[in-house]
C-alpha cells in the first residue's frame, strides 16, 4: 500500500508503507536503496497515544541492526519508518509498551535505487560534501523559513519556482515563525489546542506534520536537501519556551517522522543564541537525543544570530558542520580548520531592499559573497527578502525569486560542479584563491584589478587560464598555456575571477 | 634678505631671511604671523661644522620665550628659524659653542597673516584639526612618497596636478626610498659621500634639503599640509640603519630647518614595524627628541604597516594622531575612543591596477573607503598606482592623476567642509551614520539598499533630507520637511547617502 504524500515520490517503490497484518509480511515487498519503508500498525486511540505509547522496531541486515522510533499518526495508526541503505533483505521486529503493537515482525528486500536517487548527503573529505552513492553535492542552499506553512497556492508557486533555481537546499522551520514576514498565511498549528485555547504540546498534530511531510518529499523529487530547522526563539507560538520534557519529545517525534527521508538535514536550530530560554545544556540534551534517536547520522548543525562571536561549539559530537550567521566571508577557512567540518554560510545577509540590514544588500554583493565564501573553501547560502505588494518574501514565505543573484549563483555552482569533485581549499596565496594544489586554481580578485598578473604556478606542467566575470557570467579563455611565472593580462577591473586547470 | 626657495612665498613678508649683521637687527623688520623669521649668521667652516658647532636662539615675546635650534647651510652659513604664533614684537639671543655666532641678539615684529594664511593646523575637539586662525580643517591627504626626490619636470608636473586635485595633505619622505615604484628618478643622496664612495651620516648634504624645503613651501602655498615622513625601511641607501646617533643627529637636523614651516606635519615613520633595525624604545627616543626640539607641538604620528594589529600606541605623549594603514574601514570610532585623538586612515591601499594588493583597488572601492571612514569621524587619505608606459605612478613619484576617484573626494570634501565645522561622530545606529545628534546627520549605506527607511529624528525638530549619490555625485532634495519617525523612500542602490540637517 503507497502512503500519502504528494504522491510523486511514491513511483518506484521509493516508499513503501505496509499496513503490517498479516503480522509477517511478504519477503516480496520491496522498496529501493535510501528510499522508505514503512511499518503501518493499528493500535490504541485512548488516553494520550503521544505519551503513553512506546514503539520501537528493531531493524536487522545480516549482523546489522538499527532500533528505529515509531510515533503515532492519529485516528489508532502507529508508523514505524526505515531507510535501508544496503540492498538485500531487511527484517524487523517490533517492541512496544502495547500488546497490540509489539512483536510485529516481518521482512522486506531492499533493491538498487531509482534514477536520480543518490541517497542522503553526508561530510566526504572532511570540509566537502558527497551523495551515499558517491555523487558529489556541493551545497547550494536558499532559505524560505516557512514556506510549508503557507496557503496551498504559494506553496505550489515555491514548488515551481525552486527548479528554475540553483538551489539544491532549503533551510525552513518546522515549527511557525509567526514574526513580521511571515504573519500571514499561517498555517494550522502544531500541537492540538485544549479546552482553554491553548496548544498542548504533549498532542502533536498529525495532518500538521503529515503536510510538512509531503512538502519535504516533494522538495526531494526536485532534487532539493530539506534543512529542518528543529527550535526557533520567534513567535507567540510559544515554542521557545515548551520546556524540556515537550522539547525533548517533540524532538523525537520529529526523528520519528522525518528522520528516514534521504534529503533531510537537521538544524537544531536558528539563531539559537537568541532563545533565551535554553542554556547550553539544552542544546546538548537535545543534541544527545539527536544522536542517539537518529539511526541515520543525518548531517546536523547549529545556526548562530548576530556574528561570529555567537557561534556554537562545533566539536560537539552531533554536529556535523557549522552552519554560520555571519558577514565575515574572509574567516571561513580559519573556522574549517578550527572544527574540522565542513562551513557553510547559511545566512550572510539576504538580497533584498526591506529597512532591516539582513535583508537589504544588493544583488552583486549577494554573488560577490557567494564568490567570497567558495574561495575559502566554504559554501554560502542565498535569502531574497525584496518588498512586494503581495507582502510575500522568499525568505520567509517563499512564492517567486525577483533578485539579480540567483542566476549568477547557478553559474558559479556549475563552476563548482566542473572543478575538482573533492572541492576546494584556500590558499595562503596572494590574491584570494581555492585549489586543489597543482592541479586546478579558483581565483577571486575581490575589489582588486590588477592589470596583469604572475600566478606563480608549479613550472613542470601546463595549464590554460580561464577569465570570469561572475556578474556577467562569462568565461573566456586566454589565449595560450601557462607555467611557471608568467605574468597574464587581466581585464583591470574589479569583482572577476580566473579559473586555471592543469592540461599536462 | 629674502630666502631663496620657490620664491613664490616670499611675497608678502611671510618668510624673512635676516643676515644678523650688524649684531643688532632693526626692529622694523617685520614677518607676519605663522610665517618664517630667519636669522642667517655666518660662522665656522672648518672641520665638521655638522657635529661640532651647537647653535640656537632664545625667540621671546612678552613672557614667553622658546629654544629654537639652529642649523648649518653649508659655505660657512648658519640659519634659526622662528615661526612666531603671536602679534607683536619678538626678540631673540643665539648661544653657540662657536664665539662667531653666540650672543646674537636682535628682534622684529610678528605683524598680521597675509590672504591664505590660516597658520599651522592642530588637533581640534579631540578628534578634528583646526587651523591656527579657528577655521576648521578636514584633512583630505593623499600620498606621494618620493615626488620631491624627482626631476624638476616631473616635480612641477605634480605641482601643477595638485590645485586640480581634493587634496590639502600630502605624505612625502624626506629620505629617498628607492624602492621598485621610485628608483628612477632619484635624486642626490642626503648626505656626503666619504673618500669611500660611502655617505657619511654626519654631513648633510645643504642642497639636498634646500630643495626639500622648496617643496614644502611650494605645498604651503597651495593651501596642502606636508605630512613629513621622517624614517622609512625601504631601500639600499642605508637610511633605515644609520645608527641611533645619526638617527638622532638627522632629526635634529630636520626639525631645525623644517619646524618653523607652518604646513609642517611630522610622520616618524611610515611602516615603522617594517623596520627591523629599531626597537620601541628607539622610537621612543626620537619621539622625545621631537617633542623636546619642536617648540611649535607640530602634528606628530607614526604609521603602522599591515594592519591594525600593528599599530603604534598612539597614546604616546608625542603623537598628537593616529596615522594608520588598515583596510578596516569599520574600526575607526573605536581606535578614536581607544586613544582620544583623530584617526586618519593614510593609507587604506591605493587605486590604481598595479600586482600588487596595496595598489590595485578600483576608483569606486577608494571612494567607499574614504565614505565609511568619514562615517566612523575619521579621516582617509588616497593615493594612486595605475601602471603607466612611464613608469610614474602618483604614489611614489607624483606626476598626473589618472584616477576615478580623485573627483567623488572632492565631492565628499565639499560636503564635510560644508556640514557641522566641529566635525563628525559615528553614532550607533542602525545603518553607519555620522552626525552632531541633533542637528546633522550624514549616513551611508554601504552594501545595503533599503527601499525606504524611517530615520528615527527627533520629534520636536524639523530637517531636510538630501538624498546623495556618492558616485554620480549628485544631492537630491527630499521633498517636505521631516520629523520622528515618517518613512522615506530610498532609490533601493547600494552605496548611496543620506544627508540631513535640522532647519528649525
């Protein structure tokens, strides 16, 4: 039986939900490498399922096994969901503090993956990113916090705006924001309301987060990493301040439902530091969770307000990169070295003309820092938060894309996507570029323009030189090979880059 | 008498040369105020008139008397100098361990400044200059190391540049440098050469000063400050490691001959931690030396290369400013408070195309820098280094100024000179701003381009806001009269200004 959904992913036996009765299901059910199984059970709509119910499945591949959450989904059904990632046969067995729900057990072949399935990203190479399939992914993100929270309409007008963008990540909130951008267009709340009109958080709603649900899925048919922002500090929603215990289980739930889906990422949170009612030891509890309720090891981060100085430690174990805030574009490699992880500039300030400087800096500053980031061996994201009439911004609400960056960040990332698929590093080099060291120079000349100038490359190969104008989008190739110290002509003007690639 | 040099400033008695025989001057010579009183006496010749003969005079005027050094001009010639700062009639009596030149006495009348005239510039509210006669000062200097160690054409060609040009400072060595950018058209050495081919830094070379001096009274009269550059660690004349004697011995020299130059401004170093051969504790002598020899409390600072992290402690008692070399256009409010005392960033690199990083930024990156450095209170200086078929770039040997940005300072100078004569302070608001609270306000918005913006007056006041594009340099009125909160709409760019001034 296909779940709900958007229903396109549903193709291919990419998710597989099975309503487990017989108790033993058929070895024939199949379901694709990084795709999702799912275990459906019947059980108790009593009491408070949310609370009282304990469920759990053992998955097993040879000598392997993953415990996996399951969570209630409302209306006496449970779900249990697993994302194999080797082909053969999976079995499983369920444990639960029901009778009806426990020692379900059953089996399930996991075949080769579809097209266009590269299975979920993860840190390759240390500073880098790679698909399970061993596809590089350089990460291209945009931010629409709460795009899924949105009337049916803009929803779909985003769904139709993102592939005709360069974006392959999206940062969103799984919980609503509810500040100044995005006030309208609100969608139901999360948590079922009491008597008295208030959310209670021991109650998720399930058609809530069933509906993110399929919003993520249909952002993994395009292609597109969903970068789940799990806590906020915005809003009168209150989820700032829920406490620990709803906290800690709505993190669970959330791993429950989410976790076997290949395009999801986990952010902990955004400008985390701005949440003035958790302490550093929340954030660990929660990160603990984290940890140890995802079988997956799905990337994780930890996004900062303000600058740098905000950042969060980022040795922590469950983190897998750092997820920065900030305008400092030139520190990236210095913040790679110092945790080991990949950096990705998550907010850099948004393209835009709205009164707030984080969402006011022009097109060309925008594509400059994207430019700035790569060169540190870094990746940037991009926001768009341009006034309308329509009072809908991308940034927050998603719709359609106005700016003058996004096609310029498409024409760096096929640069990116041409060059090395290890990525870049910086180098100690006089004008800013990122290499892989004798074999391929990224450079950025920034606000310089130098007339000519002696890249200084090894003298026992040979490469071609490539001009670019990351504005403009052009690539002309200087005319010739290059070795050693000879000094190339450049244009003279400010903001373009050279790209050399070892032919010899 | 009148002294040679340009000629041009001598006109008007500004610059008396008096031939102390007989003994006893006649009262009616006359010089005007902040112009130069010289006493020429003639004396020993024989052995090494540098080191061996003392000199200087006593100048009194009411109960104020001052120590001034005298100094020899070779062929027997000895001068003091004296730039008297009050109306009125002066008096003097030289000491000398030479019986020639010791008792010496004489007088004259310090009358009123001609045109043009403003005397010496001093620091003013802390952290602004002002002119000696109250007119205010805005310091907008640029740089061109060794234009007076040039030919004459070329050296008149700089002088014929600079009254098209926005500048009223100038930073010039004293002592060749002849590095890459300057090594042609070197001048004669500074010092006598020995029998050995080697120059001896006991023996100023007259001529070589002589000339100096001309400069600097050319500069004087066209209204620019000569930013003195005292020491520097560039290039094989060996002038970086002359010893802490003839260190202190050439200072001595430079004081006594160029103090009493109203336009004066002494720079102990430039890139003083490029020099290797001395310590803090050398600087520190010769600091004390300056303030001990300089009865005039001429400006004073010591410029830093690299960046700010290598920054003098300008709280010295001798260092009356800060002369940085930073790119860190950003920091300047907080090294004002650090050291209460103007900052002026002199050097922020150069436009102009050369390979160089310190020499290749763009027309419009120099014109951004002097606007954020003028939004923190600070000063910014300019230069330029465009490679050119004749192998003259502006900021080593002058010339032409073939640059974008020379015009868009004129135009920043002439809204300065036109805002609050006190100067500028960088508030703490939301987009950079500069102002007297209350009454001017002058923004720049750097990367950011809000499409409309509520400026925050106060409320029981009226203003006029000009909107101003820094580039096109153009000031557009707003239409109305503004107060409190109201929006106003913006063109939606980047790097544009808002000025705004109280009208009731």
């Amino acid at each position: 039986m296909v779940s709900r959904g958007s229903g396109v992913l549903m193709r291919r036996r990419e998710f597989i939900s099975l309503f487990a009765a017989p108790a033993m299901a058929q070895v024939s059910t199949s379901v694709e490498q990084w795709g999702v199984f799912e275990l459906a059970l019947p059980g108790p709509s009593s009491g408070n399922p949310f609370t009282e119910v304990t469920l759990s499945a053992r998955f097993r591949y040879g000598s392997r096994t993953a415990e996996v959450d399951g969570f209630y989904d409302g209306d006496g059904r449970y779900r249990i969901r697993c994302s194999p990632d080797q082909q053969g046969e999976w079995t499983y067995e369920t444990r639960s503090n029901s009778p009806e729900l426990t020692g379900k057990s059953g089996a399930f072949v996991c075949a080769s993956p579809g097209a266009g399935n590269h299975g979920p990203v993860a840190v390759r190479d240390t500073y880098h990113f790679a698909y399970a399939d061993g596809a590089r992914c350089f990460p291209f993100g945009t931010t629409c916090y709460a795009w899924a929270h949105q009337a049916q309409e803009l929803e779909e007008q985003t769904l139709a705006t993102l592939p005709t963008a360069p974006f392959n990540k999206i940062r969103m909130c799984i919980l609503p924001t509810e500040y100044a951008y995005s006030a309208q267009g609100f969608r139901p709340y999360p948590f079922e309301h009491t008597a008295e009109g208030k959310q209670d958080f021991t109650r998720p709603r399930p058609a809530f987060f069933r509906h993110l649900e399929a919003r993520v899925l249909d952002l993994q048919r395009l292609g597109i990493q969903a970068d789940l922002i799990l806590f906020h500090p915005y809003g009168r929603g209150g989820y700032a301040n829920m406490g620990a215990e709803a906290d800690d289980r709505y993190l669970r739930y959330v791993i429950a439902r989410f976790g076997a889906f290949r395009n999801v990422w986990w952010s902990m949170a955004n400008e985390y530091n701005f949440a003035k009612t958790k302490t550093a030891a929340d954030w660990e509890r929660l990160g603990a969770i984290l940890k140890s309720k995802d079988p997956y090891g799905r990337l994780a981060s930890i996004h900062n307000g303000g600058e740098l100085e905000n950042m969060y430690d980022h040795s922590r174990p469950w983190i897998t990169h750092v997820s920065l805030q900030s305008s400092q574009m030139t520190e990236g490699r210095k913040i790679r070295a110092r945790f080991t992880r990949p950096v990705l500039y998550d907010e850099c300030k948004y393209e835009g003309n709205i009164s707030r400087r984080w969402g006011d800096i022009s097109g060309r500053e925008m594509v400059h820092r994207f430019w700035l980031g790569a060169i540190e061996g870094c990746y940037v994201g991009h926001g768009e938060t341009y006034e309308h009439p329509s009072n809908v911004i991308w940034v927050s609400r998603g719709g359609v894309l106005r700016g003058e960056s996004p096609k310029r960040i498409a024409f760096l990332r096929e640069i990116l996507e041409n060059g090395p698929p290890r990525g870049l590093t910086a180098l100690d080099s006089y004008y800013p570029c990122a290499a892989v060291e004798g074999e391929y120079y990224l450079y950025y000349f920034d606000v310089h323009q130098p007339a000519r100038y002696a890249f200084g490359l090894p003298a026992d190969a040979r490469f071609r030189i490539d001009l670019i104008d990351p504005w403009e989008m052009t690539v002309t190739p200087v005319e010739g090979e290059f070795q050693g110290k000879a000094p190339v002509a450049l244009p003279g003007r400010p903001y373009l880059a050279a790209r050399i690639r070892r032919i010899s």
